[in-house]
C-alpha cells in the first residue's frame, strides 16, 4: 500500500483550511485516511506561528515507514527542518508562448522599420 503525507481541505466556500494527512495514494483528496498529522491555515499571516502546525514525532514516524509527502507537504517539512527539499528550476516557463514572441517580433519589426523611415 502506497502512503502519501498530503492535504485535506476543510473549511467554507472561500475560507480554505487543511489537515495534513497520512492516507493510501488511491484514496480520494477529502477521502478516507489513516492519521491526521497536523493543519495548515493558509488565511493566517505568513508569519504566524498557528498557520503551519505539525505533530513531528508522527510524521517522522510515517516517513519511516515509507510515507512520501506531496510537494506542498514537503516544502512544509523543509521550512521545519524534518525532510530536504530540493529547489526546483525551469527556465523555460518563465518564456512568453509561441504567438507572444511572435507579436513581440512583429512589433520590434515595424519599430526598426519606422527608424529606418524617418532617418
């Protein structure tokens, strides 16, 4: 049985809290689970003590026995000093699309073509 540390939302409509979980991968989001781990209450104040609150003897416990955390559940483990998370790089998102670089072309055209006008 593949484990997973992940989040369990709670809370209304607009007003998002989460259980960290410990729960079979297969299992739904919201679904069935084996051990409730700790919250996160993204509403809170990034630098408020009660928005990340974890059980670390549990977690390291589950991790263990083979538990492996999503990536959100892991940049949590990292900022506790429990688990290393490795930072992630990819330059090519940070590039316009296809048709946006194709327009900025076209405008770089026609401004180089309007100097060459007027000189």
């Amino acid at each position: 049985m593949a484990l997973k540390i992940r989040l369990a939302r709670g809370g209304s409509k607009k007003r998002p809290y989460y259980h960290v979980v410990v729960a079979d991968a297969r299992s739904p989001r919201d679904g069935r689970f084996l051990e409730t781990l700790g919250s996160w209450n993204p509403m809170l104040a990034k630098d408020d003590a009660k928005r990340v609150e974890l059980k670390v003897e549990r977690i390291k416990h589950w991790l263990d026995h083979g538990a492996q955390p999503t990536d959100r559940v892991l940049r949590f483990l990292n900022e506790a000093g429990i688990a290393k998370r490795e930072a992630k790089n990819n330059p090519e998102k940070a590039k316009p699309g296809k048709k946006a670089q194709e327009r900025a072309a076209e405008k770089a055209q026609k401004a180089a073509d309007a100097a060459a006008a007027s000189e």
